[in-house]
C-alpha cells in the first residue's frame, strides 16, 4: 500500500535546506507517483511547516463546527489546513487506510484515542496535547479524537497530510462507547457500530 522513496527527493532536501516556496513544493507533489509512508508524511509536513506564513492564507473558520479548508489534492496525497475554534472537535473516527499526519501551526490541539473494548465497545485510551510546531502521525487503523480544548482559548490551526486521501473513514457515536466510572457508582455501554462518512 505504501511505498518507500515516493516523496520527490526536492521535498525531502527541502525540509533541511529551505530551499523554495510553498508553489515549488505543492508543484513537486504532482510529481508523486505512490502513497507516502508514515516517516514521509512526516518529512513532507517538515517542509511544509517552513511555509507557515503563506499557508495561513487558507485559513478560514466556521462558528458551527471546525473547518476543513483544501490546500492540495492528487490521487496520492491531499493537503487541508483544519481550523479550529475554542471547544470545536471532531467525531471519534478513524481514517480507513491513510496515513494522517497533523502539523500544529498555531494553538494547542488535544487527541483522545479509542480502541476496541473486547466486548465491541471503543474504550477510551488515553489523552494528550500536541503544541505548536510539533507534528503527530497516524495509523490508518488509529480511532480518536481531535479537539481544540485548549485553556487558553486560543483558536487552533492545524495542517493536515492524508496518503492516500481519504475517501471515507469510520465515524463512531459516542453512545457507543464504553465508560466506566472506576469509584463503581456507574458504568455504561451499548452494542457497538459505526457508520462511514463520504468525504468531500
Ligand atoms: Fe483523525
């Protein structure tokens, strides 16, 4: 499914050397001929992260829910600059056979991950923050959550790398899935399901 050495070797220089603009390494990407690996999806958000500045042109919110804005897309990789007001989240999803790497331009965002309980239900695995200026990859496989809840208030951008692009993904209700109350007073589960999601 991935391929090694698929990223052109300008983007790969690029990423140490700061060589050229924003155009010249969305302009290499048509060069693409396979999906990207993990370490390369991480190396490409490397260099794109040096455009920051010409990249908060994409920037666009929305008061009803986080905002996915599209930088680049082939039949290999797709680009979106995420923008996110204080408390907007996603669903807890997954990203049914691409790799996604997340590159923080600005504020601070939260990824709470799920995984299967045994019994059907997702259980919560645990949370954590990503700040500015720090790149987090996933596994196609991986099911999570990814949230502005920042206590500063801050808004979040975030610059998103999908390889392949996502054509779908799992989307699952939050009624199913399980939590426990450890102190024993409570605990709640329903059976399991997901339904997929079209991604535009
Ligand atoms: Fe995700």
């Amino acid at each position: 499914m991935t391929s090694h050495a698929a990223l052109p070797k300008e983007i790969a220089d690029q990423a140490e050397t700061n060589s050229c603009g924003l155009v010249s390494t969305l302009r290499a990407l048509h060069h693409l001929n396979a999906h990207l690996s993990e370490p390369e999806v991480r190396k490409l958000l490397e260099s794109l992260a040096l455009h920051r500045d010409e990249l908060s042109a994409f920037e666009r919110f929305d008061p009803e829910s986080y905002c996915r804005n599209r930088i680049f897309s082939n039949g290999f990789v797709d680009l979106l600059l995420l923008c996110w007001k204080p408390g907007q989240k996603t669903p807890i999803h997954d990203h049914s056979g691409s790799v996604c790497g997340v590159y923080v331009m600005r504020g601070e965002a939260s990824e709470i991950g799920f995984s299967p309980s045994g019994h059907g239900p997702l259980v919560p695995t645990g949370t954590h923050t990503v700040a500015a200026g720090n790149i987090t990859v996933s596994s196609h496989d991986d099911t999570h959550v990814v949230a502005n809840y920042a206590k500063s208030g801050e808004e979040l951008v975030t610059l998103h790398c999908y390889s392949p692009p996502l054509q779908s993904m799992r989307v699952f209700a939050e009624k199913e899935t399980f939590f426990a109350d450890y102190t024993g007073a409570t605990e709640r589960a329903t059976t399991s399901g997901y339904f997929h999601v079209e991604i535009e």
